[in-house]
C-alpha cells in the first residue's frame, strides 16, 4: 500500500457516498417531520441527538474493529481477521439488545426531564421510544462498518447506506404520505432501512475479499476495548455536549429548536465528505504504522489534509450562497427559515475550521494514543458546553450561539496535532530491535 491520492480517494470515495446516504435518512426524516409540524419537526432535534448518543456507541466500537483490522493487515495476518470480527460481533450483539431495552424504558423520564414544551415533549417520547429499536441494528452495522472500513472493503459500505437511503425515503414515503400514519411512519421506516441495510453488510460477509474462519483462539475482548472503549467515551462525551448545546437551545422555545434541527441536519450532511477522509486516514495510519512506515503514515496525513480541506472550503462556499434554498428544503415556515437562514454562515465558517481537528482525532487513535485523545475530548468538550451557557447566560442571539463549535475545532486541533508529533518522534528515534 502507498499513500498516493489515488489510494486516499479510493478508501475515502465509497465511505463518502455511504455517509452522504446514510445522513440523507436524517435529512428526509427531518424532512417530512417539517411536513408535520412545527412541534414535530422540533422534536426531531432532540430525539435525534438523543439516539445518536447511543448509536455512535457502535461507531466507536467500529473504530477499534477498524484499527485492529488494518494493523492485522499492516502486519501480514490476515488469518487474524476471523475470530476479531467474530468476537467484535458478539460484543456488539450484547451492547444493541441493552441500549435497545434501556432506551425503551428511559424514553419517557428523558422526555419529561429535559423539555419543556408539552408537544414537543410527547413528540420527542414517541420518537425515542419507537426508535429504540434501531439501536440493535446500528451497533452491529457499527462494528461491520469497522471492519470493512480496516480492510480498505469501503465499496460494501456505500452500497449498504445506499440501500439504507433507499429503503427509508420509500417507506417515508409509503408510511407518512401514503398510509398517513404521521410520526410513526417515519419511525418504521427507520427501523426498517436500518434493519436492510445491517442485514446486508452480513450477507456481504460471504463476498469479501478475505477469509473470516476461526482459526485463532486469541482473545481479542481486551483489544477492542483499548482502542473502542475510549473511542466510544469519546463520542458519548462529543454528543453528550451537543445535547446540552441544544438543551439550552430548546429552553428558548419550540421556533427557536426547529431551526436548529435544520441547521443540525445541514451541518451534519455537508460535514460528512471530511469524515470520509477522516476513515481513509484512520485506515492508512492503522496499516502504515502496523507496517512501521512512519514517512508514509506522514504523507498520508498531509495528502488526505489537502483533499479534505479544500473539499470543505468548497461547501462552506456553497452553503453560504445559496443558504435560502437549503433551508427551504425543510420547511415552509417563514418564521423558522428566516432564522435558519440568518444562522447558516456560522455553520459554513465550522466547516472550513474542522477537517485538522477531524482528521488528527483518527491519526491519534490509530497510532495508538486513545486515551489520550478522549482525554482531549473531555477538557474540549467542557471548554465547548461552558462557552455556550456563558453565550446562553448573557443572552446572545440564536446566531452566535453556534460560535461554540470554532471553540471545539480549534483548540483541539492544535492539542493534537502536538499529540501526534510527540508520538512520532518518539517511534522514530526508539531504538531498533537486534
């Protein structure tokens, strides 16, 4: 493997069209939660932080699948393949059946704790309850997700969120338009595309590129909780404050939520091509560290920086042009759409500060300092939330509230990319083995 462009947007491109399809299940969920109301569509915000929360423990999970797949790989023990995916499996199989209950029963004591609206609220329960079974296919489409990442399979990925895409924008369709069931249509049309699109990347098991029989019987529970436990801790903390970033949102009232959860949306769609590369550059800094290529590992981060960067400059530009159309995909609401409208270029500036931040995050915990990157996510994390009650307590507008994602991006880019350079110099001036 070489760290060439080529390489980059091989690994980056189907991961890219996967995460686009995959956020289009929140973009046409909010959509058609704006066709059914305000309250609706504000409880949308919440519910879906909420239940990201919780699902992004399989992403975290994935992550240590994904590290230790492409080390296995950088290191030439593809026959180590088996028995981590299996176990990874397992374990995903235990935390999805847990969330899925534990979300089921704390739906309504979230509810009724954290919001203040009484429509919104009972909106908000119908969602989070309906949608806990999600919970169990997610974690395991985490996991699998993770594996195909740590082999450079991408191609699976994006046809499963394809499918995912796919399935719910048809049952949204069939459900909420056709059969008039309301909230719970699009509810069932999220389990059901999950469903698809985990069952699918199971299916695809059978087509990949490597062998996965049992032929270790090492233990590979305390591994994955070296690189996955910090990693999810790291996004239970990012969404945690993010939560609370919208909580303060919320207790300004229902117009005020409903245009964050169009501001939500947008953002997390336009920000998902950086995460691509962020996968492509976890992947390559796995293999090229395993392999101790540290001038690739280097490379690698510089060329995926150039790519990422400029990609986001591109959609900052975008959205900040043409701010009036986006927002009008949502709502016909004049009111909330002139504030969404008014509030979109602080969400264009986040997006041209984030990929070095974004990137370094997956270099670091691929090099192996995991615990020191969800160190860094804590002490950000808490810089980020305290900003925004101090933003929230001297009552600034709507607008600038969202200044508090600079404070995320930046400081924790500079922290570390200092990080990584210790550890690299460290790597590279250990004394060599006789």
């Amino acid at each position: 493997m070489y760290p060439s462009s080529r390489q980059i947007w091989r690994i980056a491109w189907p991961i890219m069209g996967a995460s686009l399809a995959q956020n289009a299940v929140s973009l046409v969920d909010t959509f058609f939660l704006g066709m059914l109301g305000r309250a609706e569509l504000a409880a949308g915000g919440i519910s879906i932080i909420i239940f990201l929360t919780l699902g992004f423990i399989g992403l975290g999970l994935g992550t240590g699948v994904q590290v230790l797949s492409a080390q296995l790989l950088g290191e030439g023990q593809p026959r180590g393949l088996g028995s981590l995916l299996r176990q990874a499996l397992w374990l995903s199989l235990f935390i999805g059946i847990a969330l899925t209950l534990g979300l089921a029963w704390m739906a309504g004591p979230l509810t009724q704790g954290l919001l203040h609206d009484g429509q919104v609220q009972q909106s908000a329960y119908l969602l989070l309850r309906g949608r806990s079974a999600e919970l169990l296919p997610a974690v395991l489409f985490g996991a699998l997700r993770g594996y195909y990442s740590g082999t450079a399979q991408t191609t699976y990925i994006l046809r499963a969120n394809l499918l995912l895409a796919g399935v719910n924008l048809l049952l949204n369709a069939l459900f909420v338009l056709g059969m008039k069931w309301g909230i719970w249509g699009v509810i069932a049309a999220s389990v059901c595309a999950q469903y698809a699109a985990t069952l699918y990347l199971l299916f695809a098991l059978r087509l990949q590129s490597y062998p996965l029989r049992y032929t270790t019987t090492k233990r590979w529970l305390i591994p994955l909780l070296r690189y996955a436990g910090p990693s999810i801790l790291q996004n239970l903390v990012g969404m945690t404050g993010w939560l609370v970033f919208f909580l303060l949102i919320e207790a300004r009232g229902p117009l005020a939520l409903a245009s964050a959860n169009i501001l939500r949306s947008l953002y997390s769609f336009f920000m998902l091509p950086m995460w691509a590369f962020a996968t492509a550059v976890g992947t390559l800094t796995g293999y090229f560290w395993g392999a101790r290529q540290l001038h690739h590992l280097r490379q690698a981060f510089q060329k995926t920086f150039f790519w990422a960067q400029t990609l986001n400059l591109l959609l900052a530009l975008l959205l900040m042009l043409f701010s009036s159309f986006w927002v009008g995909l949502f709502t016909q609401d004049a009111i909330v759409a002139s504030q969404a409208t008014r509030d979109l270029p602080m969400i264009a500036a986040s997006l041209a500060l984030m990929p070095a931040s974004a990137l370094l995050i997956y270099t670091v915990v691929g090099v192996g300092r995991v615990l020191a990157a969800f160190l860094v996510e804590v002490v950000i994390i808490l810089c980020y939330v305290g900003y925004a009650v101090l933003l929230d307590r001297m009552g600034v507008s709507l607008t600038w509230m969202w200044s508090a994602e600079w404070v995320y991006w930046i400081p924790s880019a500079f922290v570390l990319g200092l990080i990584l350079r210790k550890r690299l110099h460290s790597a590279l001036h250990a004394p060599q083995p006789a």
